[in-house]
C-alpha cells in the first residue's frame, strides 16, 4: 500500500500500515566515481522511492558512474495533519505544516549520523566529498537541506524536492544573519515544487530559496504549474540534469 493510501485510511481510523524495514536499497553502476544519496518523504521506504525514481528518470543505466542509494528512514512518531502522531518512517518529526513549524533537533541529529555513515562509506570506497550530493522529496527533502548545510558542508551538491526549510529553523535563521558573507564553497542546490503542492506550499518554497540565496548558495529552481505533491518527470528530469553538472 502507497504512503498515500496508508494516510489516508488511518485518518479514516480503518487501518494504519506498519512501518517499513530500514533497508537501503542501492543502484550500483560498473565504475562508481560519484554517488548520489536521495531520501524518501514520509511513510515510504528507500524501495518505494527507488522505483518511483528510476521510472521517473527513464532508468538509471545511463548514469554508467553514479551510485545511487536510497536508505530507509527509522520508525517515528510523525505529528503533522493528516498523520496526526501515526509512527512511520521519517527522518525527523516537526510539530505541523507550516512555514514557522518547530523542528524535532535531537531526531535530525539522528538522521545526520545515518547518512554521515554513509557519506563516509563512499569515501573509503574512493569517492570523494565533492563528489557526493545528498537529495530528497518532500521530509526527506528538509532533511538534505540540513545535512548539506549544517553537517556536512563540502558535498558537490543538495537536491529538495517540495521541501521547505522552517523559518524557526537554526540553519535558517543562520542563513539570513550572516548574508552574503558565507564562504562559496557551500554545495549549489535544487529546489522543485508545484504551484499545486497541497502541503508544501509555493511561497515557502520561495521564502527557502530567498533564505539560501541570502547565505550565498548558488540555488537552482524549477516551478512548476501543473504540479502538485509528488514527483514528475520534469522535476526529477531536471534534477539529474543538474546532478550531472554538480558531480559527474
């Protein structure tokens, strides 16, 4: 059952559906020299969104160098409407949807040293900083955001899809005191969303993207008219563009 589908019947309190198994699923190509790690949104898993990918993409084949790996999330309460406290997988749990929301720190904290564990498997297996970018849709999009700019800061690049960064956020507030006088080697980043988006959305897109560019990151954005929330073709189309001008 989709992560959709299982919202929709829990809030009509007719079945939850059990969190999904942390596993990482992985795209492994003949001579990896640059990877790609990409987060899920709520309630799904690294399979669901590695599927979802791949077709949207039209196939990882062509990307003969690129590892790409899709790691589940940890089981946990997730507060806002319509999940209303239901457990699922999630990086970190923030109060609502909305632009001022309180973000869970100590669970992004958490979230960071999973996928630092994995930046630093790549490492080991000879692919340097610069040559990793950490992407994801939705909460798995805020979660990049996070890792690129408060962890991590020497990656290649950032991906956010209908994501948005919290203007109670540290980082964010960060991000506008300190103006253009951020050092420029702070990862380019893609942000995508849809004028439709019912849970993200546009202005705090642009109000994330206003943040960034103020903290001095080469912010790349697709807008999208058809769009609501979910990933397109277009979107993810033009993401790999901009991976493969970032990494490869």
């Amino acid at each position: 059952m989709s992560a959709i589908a299982c919202v929709i019947v829990c809030f009509l309190s007719i079945y939850c559906c059990k969190p999904h198994e942390e596993i990482t699923d992985v795209f492994e190509p003949e001579s990896p020299t640059a990877a790609l790690i990409f987060l899920h949104g709520a309630g799904e898993s690294g399979s669901e969104i590695r599927r979802l990918v791949e077709r949207l993409s039209g196939g990882f084949s062509k990307y003969s160098n690129l590892r790409i790996i899709f790691p589940t999330a940890g089981a946990k309460s997730f507060s806002p409407f319509p999940w209303n406290g239901q457990v699922v997988n999630i990086w970190y749990n923030f109060d609502s949807l909305d632009i001022a929301t309180k973000e869970n720190v100590t669970q992004i904290g958490e979230s960071a040293s999973v996928i630092e564990r994995i930046i630093e498997e790549q490492v080991l297996a000879g692919i340097p900083h610069k040559n990793i970018c950490v992407a994801g849709f939705s909460s798995g999009g805020l979660m990049s955001l996070h890792l690129g700019y408060e962890y991590i800061k020497d990656l290649g690049c950032i991906g956010a899809m209908s994501a948005f960064l919290p203007t109670s956020s540290a980082l964010y507030k960060k991000l506008i005191d300190q103006g253009n006088e951020v050092e420029n080697d702070l990862p380019p980043l893609f942000i995508s969303g849809g004028i439709l988006d019912f849970f993200i959305l546009p202005k705090w897109m642009k109000t994330t993207i206003d943040a960034f560019q103020s903290g001095g990151v080469n912010v790349t954005s697709v807008s999208q008219l058809e769009a609501s929330h979910f990933l397109t073709m277009k979107s993810v189309g033009s993401f790999f563009d901009f991976v493969q001008q970032a990494i490869l």
